[in-house]
C-alpha cells in the first residue's frame, strides 16, 4: 500500500509540473482545456495500471502463502517411491560410482550392465533426478561400449617368436609381455624358444596392472653394451 501511495504522487506531481511548464507558454484557452484533458486522462490511465499491477502483486502473495515449502515437495515425491530422504542420498552415490565406472570403461562389461540394471529396478530411477540419467544417458554409453574380447586367437607362421608375436600392434604392443603368451599357452609350448608354424595360440588380454608393470620392464630395460 506504501508502494501504491509512494507512486501515485509522483504522478500527480508530474503532471503537476508538467501543467505548469504548459501555463508558461502562450496557450489559447482551448489549447489549455485540452492539455488539461489529457494530463487528467494520462493521470487515470496510470492510477488503473498501477492499480492492476497491485492486485496482480496480491494474487501473486496469495498464491505463494497456499504453495507448499521445497522440502515437503521433496517429502511427499520421495514418499511416492517409498523412500526417504537417507534412501536418496545412498542412491546418488550409487549412480555416482557406476557412472564413474561406465566413462572409464571398467572392465569387465557385464559387472556394469548389472549394476546399471539394479540402478533402474529401483523406484528411485524414477525421481526427475535420476531418470534420464539411469535410463537413459548411462544406458546408451553402455551400448555404445564395446569391450575388446577376454583373449584373440592367433596363428604361428614361419619366423615367428614370442617376443614378436607380443611386439605386434594388434596385440601387446610391448615384446617384454611375451610370457603372458607363454603362460597362457603352457600346453602347446615346452620351450619358449622354440614354437612352431601352424600352432594356435591365445594371447590374453592384460590387465591395468600387467601392462603396468610390463611398460615399467620396458621403460627402466637397458640393452647390453655392443661389443
């Protein structure tokens, strides 16, 4: 209501001025009924707008006072899915971690896909928070990750070692890993020097800890001095 007062005579005291900046000038009599007129029109014009603007205030304050506070929305959407508001946190976290887990493609897959399919049994998948992130978001990266196979196949030909069958791109890509090939092929192999055309072997995939500690041999190896 301050407000409401506050702005109408500021109106009024412009008009006021403005009247007066008219009656200095030279005005026929009608020219001055006219001006006057105007300003009066100008005057309720205003005084409505300001008024229609105090109502849409207090419609607005009445609306606000019959909202419901943010928390007892939260209370009353979690209550629909059972839960309480511990159960959510507990549940945030566990999105945290798989998400982690899927964008770092941590091995192996089918350990993701299960711990992404308990994520969206949960009722709580279903609060706005999470769904398009457990549904959908980390769904698709999961389908779109294709995990390399546990171990490939590979065919001996004539010159080969395992050294250079460790060495090759498409499989280690480091000669000093060829005992996993060894290791992994005892069967066939007696001798590590000694391997044969024809003969099939598995070369496994390496885990972080493999690579890393057949990267470090490699990286502190120093050859023997040439004689």
């Amino acid at each position: 209501m301050k407000l409401f007062k506050y702005v109408l005579g500021l109106i009024v005291v412009s008009l006021f001025l403005s009247a007066n900046a008219f009656a200095q000038e030279e005005m026929t009599s009608e020219e001055w009924e006219n001006e006057i007129a105007r300003l009066t029109q100008k005057k309720s014009d205003l005084t409505q707008d300001l008024q229609d603007l105090q109502n849409e205030v207090n419609n607005l304050k009445s609306t606000k006072a019959g909202l419901q506070s943010y928390s007892d929305c939260q209370d009353e959407l979690y209550a629909l899915v059972g839960a309480t508001q511990t159960d959510v946190d507990n549940f945030r976290n566990q999105v945290n971690s798989v998400s982690g887990k899927i964008n770092r493609k941590e091995s192996p897959k089918d350990d993701r896909a299960a711990e992404l399919a308990a994520l969206q049994s949960n009722k709580i998948s279903a609060l706005p928070e999470f769904y398009n992130k457990v549904h959908n978001e980390l769904q698709r990266k999961l389908d779109a990750w294709v995990e390399a196979p546990k171990e490939i196949m590979y065919s001996v030909v004539k010159g080969d070692h395992l050294w250079g069958i460790a060495k090759k791109k498409d499989h280690y890509d480091n000669p000093f890993a060829w005992p996993m090939i060894y290791k992994a092929n005892r069967d066939q192999i007696n001798d590590p020097d000694l391997i044969y055309p024809k003969q099939t072997f598995k070369i496994p995939n390496l885990t972080d800890d493999e690579v890393a500690k057949y990267n470090k041999i490699r990286k502190n190896y120093k050859p023997a001095p040439v004689e």
